[in-house]
C-alpha cells in the first residue's frame, strides 16, 4: 500500500544538509505516507479481487443519488469516486432540468465476491441508472431496478438517447473508463443514432461506440468499468476491446471468460 522505497525515503530525508530543509521534508514525508495510507486499492481483477481503504459514498459525499442502500455495496477506489462526481456535474452542467445520477450496485467494503455479481469485486465497476425522459427518480429503499428501457428489442420512449450518448461520449473522453456494459437494443440504437448525425466515423464517436459493450442484464442500467489505478500495483487490468465501433456486428460479445459478468 505504500510504494516510497526506502532508498526514496532517505533521499527525501537526507537531500538537503541543513536542518530546517532536513524538518520541510520530514513534513512534506509525513503528507506524502499519510496521503498514501488513506489512498485506495484496487486488489486482483473485476471479478475475483478486493478492495483496501474503501470509503463508501456517503461516507465521501458523493453527490449522487444511491439505491439500494441496504444492501451495503456502496463503496469504491477514489478514482471510482472522483468518476461518479464528476459525472454527476456533467450532468447537472449539462442538462440542468434532468434528474440525479441514480446509482445501483458499487462494491463491497472489502470488495470479493457480492450476490448477483460477477464483477463489482475491486471497486472499479458501476452501475447507473439510463437518463429517463421523464425524469423519474426512483427511492433509494427500493430493493430492484424500477424500469425496463427496453420493449420489443428496442429502445422505450422514457430512455433519452440524446442525453445517454452525451453522457458516454464524457465517459469515455474524460474517465479512465474501459467498458460500459449496455443491452444490445440500446447499442444498436446509439449506432443508427450517430449513423442519422453523419458522426458514424467521427474518431471520438467510434471509441465511445467502442468502449460500449453490448451485454444480456443491462436493459435497467448500464454497468461502467475503469481502468486499474496506477498506483495500485496489485491490481489486474483486463484486454482493451477490440478496434472499431462494433456496429457492424451487436452480436452479444463474451470476449473471453474474464468478461462473464452479470448485474
Ligand atoms: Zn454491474
């Protein structure tokens, strides 16, 4: 959990001959492991690993609305937190009149293995709530997703394309982010969506599209998946998805069996 080597302890320590740099950098030494003791750690991969000096969202401030509260999953590495904050204000920058960023399952205080999940076990996976057209805000007592987005294969008139691509155009520009996990309906329906705006080939619409990972489970929310930490050694990082949007073939990809998930 911390990575000062001793060599760089000593230099810190012993850098400088006078005692008034020798007591600045004792100081700035303490800041430095203090900061490093309180920091994150992702342990092991997605779906078989752990999690150290998790906080939990309420324990943050995170300002998003969390449901299912009692089930405990409400805890993340600091760069999960930092993601869920700032898309929080992405969203109320943006679209002032919509509603809170509506969180599900995050992950245990510990991280390991949580009922319902495969993934979820190293606080670098999220799910949330599609924006809704009609703005709905489900409670946070509540035991299950309230909505189905989707109805005969597609898309329902309550999920907000416009407003969920934006959001996984931000996603993908601005977080560490690696998948997000959608239905199938819903990728295909962002494809002819970006296809209708003549943005189909535009660079930053094809990594969006694909990073966009079509997948069973995902009809209520979508499931988003960062990056290992640099800092966190003992984390294990999965395989870039494969080049290209996708949209050419939205047959539910299992790219290997690291990728099983289910939410
Ligand atoms: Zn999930």
């Amino acid at each position: 959990m911390i990575f000062l080597k001793e060599k760089t302890i000593l230099d810190v320590l012993f850098r400088a001959p006078l005692q008034g740099e020798f007591m600045k950098n004792l100081i700035l030494l303490s800041v430095l492991l203090i900061s490093k003791l309180h920091a994150s750690e992702a342990i092991g991969f997605y779906s078989s690993g752990s999690l150290l000096s998790a906080q939990s969202v309420f324990e943050r401030g995170t300002p998003v609305h969390k449901l299912f509260v009692a089930r405990g999953r409400l805890y993340t590495t600091d760069e999960m937190h930092n993601l869920l904050t700032e898309t929080s204000e992405f969203v109320k920058n943006n679209f002032p009149d919509s509603e809170i960023l509506q969180v599900g399952d995050l992950s245990a205080r510990l991280g390991g293995l949580v009922a319902g999940h495969d993934s979820h076990q190293n606080g670098l996976d999220g799910d949330i709530v599609y924006l809704r057209r009609n703005k709905y805000v489900q409670s946070p007592d509540s035991t299950d997703w309230d909505e189905d987005f989707i109805s005969n294969s597609k898309p329902t008139k309550n999920f907000n394309t416009e407003r969920n691509f934006a959001l996984f155009r931000y996603l993908v520009k601005n977080a560490p982010v690696t998948r997000i996990f959608v239905d199938v309906a819903i990728k295909k329906a962002l494809c002819q969506f970006a296809t209708a705006n003549g943005e189909i080939k535009d660079p930053r619409t094809v990594e969006t599209l694909r990073r966009l990972r079509p997948l069973d489970l995902h009809r209520t929310h979508f499931h988003v998946r960062i990056s290992c930490p640099a800092n966190d050694h003992e984390c294990t990082p999965q395989s870039e998805p494969v080049s290209g949007s996708g949209c050419d073939d939205l047959s539910i990809i299992l790219e290997s069996a690291q990728d099983l998930h289910s939410c």
